[in-house]
C-alpha cells in the first residue's frame, strides 16, 4: 500500500517563488501612483468648489502642493460647467520602470463629482 506523493517539483516552486516576486515588485511600484491618483481626485473635487477658471486653477494647485501631487497642474485640468455646477476632468499617464527595456504605461482619467 505504497502512497504516491503530491505536491510540487522544486523548480515548480521556483516558478512560484519568480511570479510571486514579480507580482510584489509590480505591485509596489505600481501603488504610489494609484494613490497619488486618489490624491489627484480628491483635490479636484475640492477644486470644484470654485466659481472661475482662475479659482478652481488656484485651488487645484494650493490641494497639489500640499498633498505632494506631481503627475498633473491646475493648467492641466479640463473645467466645464454642466447646468450650474463646476465640472473639473482629468487625464493623464503614468510609466513605470518594471526592468530595464520594459515599462507599464497606466492611463488615469476621472472627473469632479
């Protein structure tokens, strides 16, 4: 009654070990610009608040300075009015180094609630 053992080869867990690494580094390059991206969003729903151009501008940028935002300036912003209330969209991209010739290109859009 000899029992067949399971389980995975040691280059199986190599493979594993490679993925799981790589999904960690990915991940930690990856999470500072989704959360400047939440950052950015916040600020532009702060920014909304203001009733010019100019005004959402200076908001948007007095929000950036604070909360360290580099990817995007309040010329970079896209205001619009919608009935009476301020409309504030942006877009922009983020690249990020994964290893030497090869880059995630992440594109980031959104708009003022």
């Amino acid at each position: 009654m000899g029992g067949r053992q399971t389980g995975l080869s040691f280059f199986g867990v190599l493979i594993v070990g490679v993925v799981v690494v790589f999904c960690f580094v990915v991940g930690a390059k990856v999470v500072p610009t989704v959360l400047e991206y939440q950052a950015i969003r916040k600020a532009v729903d702060r920014a909304a608040a203001g009733t010019t151009v100019a005004e959402v501008r200076s908001l948007f940028d007095r929000s950036a300075a604070v909360d360290d935002i580099t990817s995007i300036k309040g010329t970079d912003l896209n205001i619009s009015k919608e009935g009476d209330k301020v409309v504030v969209a942006f877009a922009y991209n983020r690249e990020v180094e994964l290893f030497a010739p090869a880059y995630l290109l992440i594109k980031y859009t959104g708009r003022s609630r």
